[in-house]
C-alpha cells in the first residue's frame, strides 16, 4: 500500500502571531519536516479564503468564536485569516513546501467554509482530493498539522469513511480546544476508526 504524509493548514495564521493563532502551532514544524522522507507522497492543504469570506466575524458584525446557521448548517464564525495572497495564509517560512506532491487550496468558496481537506463543510462538495490520491494508488495516510480539533479533525474522519487507513499523528498536530472541541474531536475520530498515534 502506497502510504501519504497529509499535512494541514501549516501557515502563518495559524501559528503564533497569526490572526487565528494556535498555542504551539510552529512548534512541529521541524517534525513534520523530519517525517516527510518517511512517506511515498506529501500533500499539503492550505487554507486559501477570499476577503468578506462568510465564516468571517467580521462580516456579519458578529463576535469571533460565536456560531451561526448557514444554508448548510451551524457556522463557527473565525476571526479573518488565511486571506488569499496575504502572508498569513502563506506556509510557515520554515516548512519544507518543496517535498510536497501536491498542494490542496480549501476554503475559497465565498459562500461556504471547508474545514477538510476532503469536502466542504456542506459535507458533499469535493476538493478533488479522494481522487487523486485514488488515481495514486494512495490507501493510507498518516495526518499532521493545524488544527486538531478542527481541519486535521474534518480530515481524519472524512479519510476514513471514504475507506482510507487513516492515523492522526498528535505529536505533531496542536488543538485550539475551544470549548471542549478536543475531547470531542478525538472521540469523534476513533469512532470513525481514525487511530490517534
């Protein structure tokens, strides 16, 4: 089985400093560039929003961190980040974007989130990812980065109900861990068959 290091959001919003900064979130930058030579392909999602991007706060003169209903469903509603073209929704300076296979852009839809890096968060539109890694012959992936309890989260149990091995390296990923969202999100994971090594 051809084996893929999958390695989420790893960019300036989400690490210290950053609009959307995660505690920590540079501090596995040099282990996930240590794994990449471990693995058949890296991919590498990065989230990519529009300015005015519906799941911002600010566009609904609502308070960051406060939900609201979309046509899809519940929307948390994030402080603006990862803007296409500015530096934070650029990579950490410091992750080795040349080992990666393929980047994956999610969140450009002005109408609509994408926490995986398998579908929007209506659950249904694909980001294109299930088939390349089909046509790669890829049946196993191994997912590191930003942030557990969301994106990695999204993207773990998304892999697995498609039917990929899927393992969440947590060494390697940190957590917002908003109101409980970790615990939730690891047991959401193993129940879908996720394993959390």
């Amino acid at each position: 089985m051809t084996h893929a290091l999958l390695v989420i959001d790893v960019q300036n919003d989400f690490c210290p400093g950053g609009a959307l900064a995660v505690a920590g979130g540079d501090e596995i930058v040099a282990g996930i560039n240590a794994k990449m030579a471990d693995f058949d392909a890296v991919i590498l999602t990065q989230d990519w929003h529009p300015a005015g991007h519906s799941s911002f706060a600010s566009t609904h003169d609502a308070d960051p961190m406060s939900m609201m209903d979309m046509p899809y469903g519940p929307q948390m509603l994030w402080p603006d980040h990862c803007i296409q073209g500015a530096t934070g929704a650029a990579f950490h300076a410091d992750l080795q974007t040349d080992r990666a296979d393929l980047i994956i852009r999610k969140g450009y839809n002005p109408a609509i989130d994408s926490y995986s890096a398998f579908f929007e968060n209506d659950k249904t539109t694909p980001t294109g990812l299930e088939g390349y890694l089909r046509t790669r012959g890829i049946e196993r992936l191994t997912l590191v980065g930003l942030a557990t309890d969301f994106c990695v989260n999204f993207s773990a149990v998304d892999a697995a109900k498609l039917g990929f091995k899927v393992t969440v390296d947590m060494a390697l990923c940190r957590a917002i861990n908003f109101d409980g969202s970790l615990d939730a999100a690891k047991t959401g994971m193993t129940g879908a068959g996720v394993v959390l090594g």
